[in-house]
C-alpha cells in the first residue's frame, strides 16, 4: 500500500537566500524587516504591503523581492525579529517559578510594544531561530516543574494562552480609547447614566458590587496577580 507522503510548506527558513546570491544588493533583509516592522507598530500589520514597504524604502518592490519572497515571509521574519528583542539569560536560573515569570513577563512587553504581534503569533507557528531560542529557555525552565516533557510543555502551553488573553485585552481596550478617541475616564464618564440605569433594576448584583467596591487595578498589578494564581495552581497540581 502506497502511503502518501506529507507535503512540504516553503518555509523562509529553509529556503536559500536570493541575497546572499547576489554580488551587489541594494539593501539588507534587516533594512527591510526594520521598515515593515515601523509601519506594522504605527499603522497596524492591515497597512504594510509589498508597495507600502517600497515607497517607506524609496525603492520598487521588485527589489524587495529579490530579499523577500512576498508578504507572508516578511511577517515571518517580523515575528522572529520581535523575539529577537527579549532578553533572556543563556540558562534558566533553577528556580521554576521565577523563571516561568521571567518569560511570561518578557513575552508581554514584547507583545505591547508590538500591538500587532499578539494576532500573529496566535495565528502562525513562530519557528525562526529567536522563537525557537525563546522557546526552549521556556520548555528548560517548565522543567523546573516537571521532567515529564509533555507536561512541562502543557504547563508552558498555560502559561503562554494566559499572557496572550491578558494582551488581546489590554490592547482591545487600547483600541476602543483609539476609535473613540477617549481617555478611559472620559469613557467611563459617558456610559455613567447607562451603567447606573441598568444595576439599579438588581438584576446583575454581582456585577453591581465589582463596580462599587473592588479596586481598579491598573494592568501590571492585574497581570501579575493572575499570574500568581496561575503558577500557584500549577505547583499544586504537580505538587
């Protein structure tokens, strides 16, 4: 029985590159990937184009393809340059508990300073020399936890959905202040009169008692407090 062999994905990572096969080129694939990256932070991925990237280079896009192969191998590229930017130790330090917040935290602010990347890392494998770096100083330091490598993995897998969720959250809010063109106390000033008119009727007492007595805590402290809980459920669950 023939058994048909998987098919094979063009990776940017795999494939030769036209630069380095050219004597004279007239620009880097760094140059590049720092000019998409530019445009993706202050206009959104939705701007960056092959002929957007062109006129931000003064260049014509036919020169961009002989450094990159289209759109999709850029991101890539993008991807693997924000992970780039964290700076881990060489090793993990031993102490599991520490260590998974280190790269929970380094992987949140590499997520906000690039609003876009948290959609893209959600919806690509990011598998270029820097991820791949960055993900196993993570599995070593899910080690700390557990030498069962499917659950040091499964563990890490937590770990990055709840920084993820935590970022697509504050930056949605990020977004609505953007749209709205509203500071976060002007907003809350504006859908006052609705908030009040609908709790007063009792039908949300839960949710009428976060309004009137919980604190406000800014993101950090949120972040922070929901990663405790998670790493504390964790050490339990291992034990």
């Amino acid at each position: 029985m023939k058994i048909d062999r998987p098919r094979s994905f063009d990776l940017v990572w795999t494939r030769s590159s036209i630069e380095n096969q050219r004597s004279k080129p007239t620009m880097s694939s760094v140059r590049i990937v720092e000019a998409a990256l530019r445009i993706a932070d202050q206009e959104g991925v939705q701007a960056l184009s092959m002929r957007r990237l062109a006129t931000e280079l003064s260049t014509g896009t036919t020169s961009l393809y002989r450094h990159v192969a289209g759109r999709d191998d850029l991101i890539d590229l993008m991807v693997d340059s924000a992970y780039g930017e964290i700076d881990l130790p060489e090793r993990p330090s031993g102490l599991w508990r520490d260590d998974l917040k280190l790269v929970a935290r380094s992987s949140r602010t590499m997520m906000r300073k690039h609003p876009w990347l948290a959609t893209e890392v959600a919806s690509r494998p990011a598998i270029g020399p820097n991820a791949l770096r960055h993900l196993d100083f993570a599995l070593t330091a899910a080690g700390g936890v557990s030498q069962d490598i499917t659950v040091a993995s499964g563990l890490l897998g937590a770990v990055g959905n709840y920084v993820l969720g935590a970022v697509v959250n504050e930056l949605a809010e990020q977004e609505a202040r953007r749209r709205t063109g509203l500071t976060e106390e002007e907003w809350r000033a504006a859908v006052s009169p609705y908030i009040e008119d609908v709790m007063s009727g009792g039908r949300y007492p839960a949710v009428n008692r976060r309004i009137r007595e919980a604190d406000d805590l800014d993101h950090d402290a949120q972040f922070d407090l929901g990663l405790d809980c998670l790493l504390d459920g964790i050490a339990a669950r291992v034990g």
